[in-house]
C-alpha cells in the first residue's frame, strides 16, 4: 500500500480553504457564479500535488461553497472536470501552457456541458430556457480568469527557482 503524503493533504487543505474564501470574489455570468480563484487553484493542485488531490480539493471545495451559500450545484462539474484533466495533463506532459489548455477546455467545455443536466434535474431550470451549450460562456470566463492569475503565478514561481524545489519536496 502507498503511504499517505501528509504534507500534500495538508496543501490541497489549504488550497481548497482559499477557493473557498476566494469564492467571495464571484461574480455572476448568465446565470452562473464565476469564481476564478477556483481555477487557479485548480492549476496549483495539478502543478503541485497531481491530479486526484485536485479532483479533492475542487470537490471539498465546491461542497463548502454550496454548504455556505457562496456557490452553486453547478461549481462540481465546472471545478471537478477542470481538476481532472488539467491534472492528467500536467501529469502526463510537465506542460503547464497545456495545463492551463486543460483547465480552460475541461471547465468550460466539458463543464459546461455536465452543468446543463444538472441544471435541468437539481435546480428546476426547463430544458427549453436554457440551450445545452448555455454556461460554456460563462465557465469560459471564469476559467480564463483563474488560468491567467495561476499562470502569472506559476511562471514567476518557475523563474525565481521556487518552483522545483517545491515540487520536489511534495513528490518525496
């Protein structure tokens, strides 16, 4: 059995706790809460800690906003599915330029179009109101938002040489 890494635990804790307070800074897009920090934690949980403590955090993380009044059932498949593939992409290619690509696509594109069942079936929208395609524009947004700010992040992380050392000190 693999030995549980405490230290990464204790950082996706943390990380879900700042998507959560970070959820303050929302701001509503046809009928979505966007909240761009959650996309940038996102980034950081897949460049720092790998995908299924990102997929934890976005959940935990979504399931406290939702708890709290600061999100809505729309926050999983929006912060989840971006979790997840901008995880497996960082996992796979070390690539955060296609890190980024994953969580914008993942959210936006794939979340958005999770959201529109679930919108239909938990929240009482009719299927006529609203067109399948409905919230890509507004997780496109949020998305690009958080991508930009954990990219100023992870870039200047990188360039100071924090970066590695980082990941090589959650990786023991």
């Amino acid at each position: 059995m693999k030995k549980t890494n405490y230290l990464k635990l204790a950082i996706a804790g943390v990380f879900c706790a700042v998507a959560v307070v970070g959820s303050m800074l929302s701001f509503p897009v046809l009928g979505s809460k966007c909240s761009p920090v959650q996309h940038m934690v996102n980034i950081l949980c897949a460049v720092l800690l790998g995908p299924w403590y990102g997929v934890g955090a976005a959940f935990a993380a979504s399931l406290i906003r939702n708890l709290t009044g600061l999100g809505s059932l729309l926050a999983f498949p929006g912060s989840m599915i971006g979790a997840l593939l901008c995880g497996l992409v960082y996992a796979k290619t070390k690539n955060i330029l296609a890190t980024l690509a994953g969580e914008v696509f993942g959210t936006a594109v794939l979340g958005g179009l999770c959201a529109y069942p679930i919108a239909i079936l938990f929240m009482g929208k009719k299927a006529g109101e609203i067109a399948f395609y409905a919230y890509i524009v507004p997780f496109l947004i949020s998305t690009a938002v958080g991508a930009a700010i954990s990219a100023v992040l992870i870039y200047s992380l990188k360039k100071a040489g924090v970066l590695n050392t980082m990941q090589k000190t959650l990786d023991r």
